[in-house]
C-alpha cells in the first residue's frame, strides 16, 4: 500500500468513525432526553402522590378530630344526664327528710326516739349523697367513663339506704 492509498484509508477510517462519534452523541442526547422527561413525569407523579396522601391524612385527621368531639360531646351529655337525675333525686330526697324533721317535733316517747335515730342516718345519707354530687360535678370529662360505673353503684347504694329508712315513713 502506497502512501496515498495509506492516507486516504485514514482519511475514511477517520471520517468513518467521526459520523459514529457524532452518531453516538446524537443516540446519548437523545437518551438524556428521554431520560430526563421520564424523571419529570417520576417527580411530578411523586409530588402528585404526596399531595393526594398529605390530602387524605388531613381528611382523615378531621374525621378522628369531630369524631373525638363527638364523643366528647356524648360523654358529656351522658355525665350530665346523671347528675341532673341524682340532683333531682337528691333533692326530692331532702324533701322527704325536711317532711320528717317537722314530723319528729310533733311526735313523742319511743315513736320520737326511733324517729330521731332514723333522722341522725338519714341525715349522714344525706351528707354522704350531697359529696357524692360536688363530686361527679368534679370529675373531668375524660375521667367520666371510668368513675361512671363506681358512681351509679355508689348513688344507688346512698338512695336504697335512704330509702329503706323513709319506706317505713312515706305514707
């Protein structure tokens, strides 16, 4: 192979492998391209995913959040249906009792003596009854399921107690 035939070779292997350079880049450029927008399209379905959750635990937590009100709500209707029924026990209760202190000063000898030791329990069941209300008024609304078996038992006990004592005097 002559010189020129030499040079001419290198000039085609050179130009050969020029246009496959150029060739290339253009298949590289192309592929960053393509690759870059399908990263885009990644992020923005990403974006779009956690503003769709960021969405639904903020419904979800304003649901939790009315659906604790409500309960609250309820808990607290609850307490203070109790307490108006034993304050409207309580205070029929106190009527009775005032009834049969005006009775024992008009009445005299054993009928007096029993009167009046009934009266003395009476009276402690009354002060008992009269803490157990301040108390259920006390109790915090969160407390309220808890104390609230303890307290009906404990309101039922002071009322059957008190109103064993006034059966033998109510007519």
């Amino acid at each position: 192979m002559s010189n020129e035939e030499f040079k001419n070779a290198t000039e085609e292997i050179k130009s050969g492998l020029e246009k496959a350079a150029h060739a290339a880049q253009e298949e590289i450029s192309k592929a960053m391209s393509n690759f870059s927008s399908a990263l885009d399209e990644y992020r923005n379905e990403v974006a779009k995913r956690a503003e769709e959750a960021k969405k639904n635990a903020q419904e979800a937590g304003e649901a939790v959040k009315d659906k604790a009100a409500d309960a609250g709500e309820a808990v607290q209707t609850e307490k203070e249906a109790f307490q108006a029924k034993a304050k409207a026990e309580y205070e029929k209760l106190t009527e009775e009792v005032k009834v049969l202190h005006e009775e024992a000063k008009t009445v005299s000898g054993d009928q007096k003596a029993q009167l009046d030791a009934n009266l003395e329990k009476l009276d402690l069941f009354m002060d008992e009854a009269k803490l157990r209300l301040r108390e259920f008024a006390v109790d915090s609304t969160h407390a309220w399921d808890d104390v609230k078996v303890e307290a009906s038992k404990s309101w039922d006990a002071l009322k059957l107690g008190i109103d064993k004592i006034l059966s033998n005097y109510r007519k």
